[in-house]
C-alpha cells in the first residue's frame, strides 16, 4: 500500500513496479496447503520452515491483500483474488472451532495444527469484515458472520483475565478456552488488533456490543496501563497485582471506535497496518505507472505568514503549507 502510494505522490513506477515483481514470484510458487508460508529465503526464492500464520510475520500479507483491491477503487482484480484464495486456504486448513463454541485461528507448524491464537491474528475478524463485500459465492454474510466470531473470540481471551486485558497467545487444548499457558505469553503490551476488530465489527453492524466491549477495555487499559509518563504494557494480566514492562503503543482505533462514520469513511479511506491512512486512488485522479505524472490544478493560494496552495486531483481536495520563509512576517 505504501508504495503503490508513493509512486502516485511522485509519478515514479519504481515502487509500484517492486511490489508487482514480488507478487508474479509467488504467484508462480508451490504453495502447501493453499498456505503462505512465514518464510521465505531471499537468496534461493524458496520456502524456508513450514509455519504458516495469520499472526505474527503472517498477518500484514494477507491483510494488504485486500487492502490493496480496496485501495485501487476495487480495480486491483489480482491482489482480490489472491485473497479470496488464500482465505479459502486459511478457513479450511486455519480455524477451528473449540469445543466451548469459539471460533479461533490456529498456526500451522510442521505439518500439524497449533491449536493456539495470538493477540496479533485478532485482526482478522476485522478483515473478515472488510473483505466480505466483494466476496465470490456470495458468501458476504458468511464473512461478516466469521468476523463476529473472531471478534468474540478475542473478547473472551480479555473477559478471562483478572485484568480484563488480553494476553499475548491463549491456547485451546486440554480443556483450555481462550486462556495463556506459559508465562512468557501472559504479557500485555497495549496491542490495537482487538479494538481494530471491534471498529470494523461496529462500522459494518452497529451492534452496540463493540462499543462496549471497546470501552471495557479502555477502562482497563486506564486502571491498569496508566503511567506518568502515558501508557505502558503489563507483564500478566492473570496477576492483581501487575507489574509494568518498557512496552509502549497507541490505540487509534479506540478513537475511530467512538467517532461516527463519517470520520474516515471507507469510500475514501484505506488503513495501514499501523492504522494510518492512506486514501482511495480512484481511476479519475491516479497516474499509473507507465503514463505521465498526473498535472495537478491550483485552485487557490494565499500568503499569511504560510504560503498555502490548495490543489485538485487527489481523491479528497489537498491543502499543502509550505513554508517557504518560516522567519518572515506576514505581508
């Protein structure tokens, strides 16, 4: 995403053109399972261990998948199927189904399933969400249906803890449901997957519920996590009595939680994986590669202290301060 974006900022294919080599190299790679593996070896172009995640190392390839359709104005017909593909792959090889009813993402390792989530795959019910529109087989409802699980899912792993924040990894195995095991995944370190699910959960439903349980979690994160200095992760959120870590995060998405929909609307808007946003690239004001840089028309400027130029042919009217003489008065 960033740098399709940076090639329509500067007219210059070298960006576009980097993310597309890589693209036509997996394409034309085995895939096992339908799966991506973690790793790959830059030197050999061949799958390392066979570890396939929607977590950690996994997530943001799947995500910017889509993202990438979404972002072209839904032009971008190869970054949706692939998608669509490789969440085939993941519903069927991926997620499970524990048997207290909680729908879970596993990770595949060496031929068998992990039957354990990590805070980081949360995200995906949001993606799930987001993808659902455009889904083939009209299957947009069972999507939507598969985000809200995820979604719930992720709350039980926060609702199951003293302090009602949610750990690193929780298993489902041996009668466990939603809950960390080892000590070194009890941690909390301010991550936004969760409060990102429930944003996309609310803007699609708006259940109330999302908000909700988004605010349960801001109440914790105040009680628990505030420090003099901000925020800071907490080492177990099994324990009463946490003791804080040198982990540090923003929660957007908690913000965008309780704004109204208007705010970043998702006809002109795609996020980054940090939660940034970049906008919508529709086909009337982009310059792709191989053509002239697209010529951009000044509407108006004015000099107060700042020169401003407000200019057409972006998706949304841009407004640039330059500050060509930071020192000067105003004249």
């Amino acid at each position: 995403m960033e740098f399709v974006h940076l090639t329509y900022l500067t007219g210059n294919p070298a960006y576009y053109q980097k993310v597309m080599h890589i693209r036509k190299l997996l394409a034309k790679m085995d895939r096992p399972n339908g799966l991506y593996p973690n790793y790959l070896n830059p030197r050999t172009g061949r799958w390392g261990q066979h570890h396939t995640s929607v977590g950690g190392l996994g997530d943001s390839f799947y995500e910017y998948l889509l993202k990438a359709w979404l972002m072209s104005d839904k032009t971008d017909t190869e970054a949706r199927k692939t998608y669509d593909d490789a969440i085939e792959a993941i519903e069927r090889h991926l997620i499970r189904k524990s048997n207290g009813g909680l729908t879970f993402i596993g990770e595949w390792k060496n031929g068998h399933l992990e039957r354990k989530m990590g805070h980081l795959a949360c995200f995906a019910g949001g993606m799930f969400a987001l993808g659902a529109d455009g889904s083939p087989d009209d299957k947009a409802g069972h999507y939507l249906q598969l985000g809200a699980e995820i979604a719930h899912t992720c709350h039980e792993s926060y609702d199951r803890t003293v302090l009602k924040l949610g750990p690193e990894a929780f298993k489902f195995d041996s009668g466990l449901e939603a809950v960390a095991v080892r000590q070194n995944e009890k941690y909390y370190i301010l991550r936004p997957e969760v409060i990102e699910t429930y944003w996309y959960m609310w803007r699609f439903t708006h259940d109330p519920k999302y908000r909700q349980w988004g605010w349960e979690a801001a109440q914790a994160i105040d009680k628990y996590c505030r420090v003099s200095g901000g925020f800071s992760g907490v080492k177990d959120v099994y324990s009463s009595n946490p003791t804080y870590d040198d982990k540090k995060s923003w929660h957007r998405y908690l913000y965008l939680l309780f704004s109204s929909d208007d705010l970043m609307p998702f006809e002109s808007w795609v996020f980054n994986t940090e939660a940034h946003p970049l906008p919508v690239l529709h086909l009337g004001n982009i310059t792709l590669p191989g053509s002239e840089p697209a010529q951009r028309k000044v509407d108006h400027c004015e000099w107060n202290g700042n020169f401003t130029v407000t200019a057409a042919g972006l998706p949304i009217s841009t407004t640039l301060h330059l500050d060509i003489f930071p020192d000067s008065p105003s004249s």
